[in-house]
C-alpha cells in the first residue's frame, strides 16, 4: 500500500474512532466542571424520591404581571454561556443587570420536600418577595442506565433543563403540589445536570422534584451532588 493511501485509511479510522466516541456517549452527561473536591455530596434521594439538596442562586428581577411577568423568558445566566449551557458550582458567582453579585450556595431540605425559597438564608429574600425568580441546579448520578421520571410542583412557573436540554416549562401561576407535571426521561448510567429556573408573581414561592421509576416508586442506584 503507497504511503498516501496508508494515510487516508488511518484518516477514515481516526474518523470513524471518534464518531463511534461520540455515539457511545450519546445521552450521556456533561461532566461536571468543577474539580471534585469541590462538588458535595453524595445525598440520597428521600423516602419518596424527591431531591433535598440543591445549589440556589438569586435572586434575579422578574417584572411585571399576570399573566406575563417577564423574567420568565430572559436568561440571567446570558454571560456565562446561557441557561442551556450552565453548570450551576458550589460558590460560583452571577452578575446582575445592575452590576450586583449573587453567588450558588447549597441548601439542604432535610425534612421537607417542598423547596421554599424563602427559608433560604443566602437569597436573603424578604417575607414574601415579589416579582422575582431563582435558579436551582443539582447533579444526578445513575450507578446504571435507568428509565426514570422526573415529578415537578411549582409555585409559581418553571423552565427544566435536564443535560443542557430544555425539557419542560410552565409559565404559570398557582399554588405547588406534588407531582403537577411528568417528565419520562432515560438516564444513562453516568452524571446528568438539572437546572430549573422558578419564577415568582406573589405569595409563596417554592418547587419540589423527585425522580421515580415509571410505576411511580421511589428510584434507586442514584445519588445527589451538587
Ligand atoms: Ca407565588
């Protein structure tokens, strides 16, 4: 075989090497970016399957009214890449339209399911703040490829990202009960990152999640990082 040919066919291998890497690693997660040292973890899922632990940033401007409050379609995380692309980081920081910093910083519901953002020191929120919303984000770790649900409750609307895809929203106001949206998703064995955006008009301001197999038990074989 001449020296040019050898060289295309180790071009085609080569090609073909990464296209099979990439297929292989289809649906998998994004790892996450910061050194692990720096992630925390690992949490359990609670008794029922939701998430406790979550890293929580804000809060961030959501002016105007029902029905359309509009911080709901503007991406506070524009800068860093945009709500799509993020990973939220234990201490990472946010800049503000108005020049102010926010930092991620963890909060750990440890007999609640509801995450009510007022109960959360670092967004040093007022008693019923209005106009306002927060991003949390939290890494799921599946020991094996699984067939899941994510549950959603939110008060008021939300935007989900799972793995940088957008796979749901409600841009809605109302109270927050267990299990108002579905969202059937198959993980595969490795590390995935949620990212959910909830907006708030007036009232409470809180969400739940939990992950569940598709017969609604609580799932096993994942852990929480965040
Ligand atoms: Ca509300």
């Amino acid at each position: 075989m001449s020296r040019n040919k050898m060289c295309v066919w180790f071009a085609v291998l080569g090609f073909a090497a990464v296209c099979g890497f990439f297929v292989g690693c289809k649906g998998l997660a994004i790892r996450p970016t910061a050194a692990p040292s720096d992630v925390l973890g690992p949490y359990e899922l609670d008794s029922d399957g939701f998430i406790t632990d979550w890293l929580v940033v804000g809060p961030f401007p959501n002016p105007g009214d029902r029905p359309d409050n509009k911080g709901f379609h503007v991406d506070y995380l524009k800068n860093y890449g945009g709500e799509a692309n993020y990973v939220p980081v234990n201490g990472n920081e946010v800049a503000k339209d108005d020049k102010t910093i926010v930092k991620w910083a963890q909060y750990q519901s440890r007999h609640y399911s509801r995450i009510n953002f007022f109960s959360i020191d670092h967004l040093g929120l007022g008693y019923n703040e209005e106009d306002i919303l927060v991003y949390a984000g939290c890494l799921l770790e599946c020991e094996n490829d699984m067939q899941l649900e994510l549950k959603i409750g939110s008060d008021d609307g939300y935007k989900l990202w799972l793995d940088h895809k957008l796979i749901g929203q409600q841009h809605i106001y109302r109270a927050a009960y267990q299990d108002q949206e579905t969202y059937p998703v198959k993980l595969l064995k490795g590390t995935h990152i949620v990212l959910i955006k909830v907006d708030q008009d007036y009232g409470s301001f809180e969400f739940m999640m939990r992950v569940v197999t598709p017969d609604g038990k609580r799932a096993t074989g994942i852990k929480v990082w965040n």
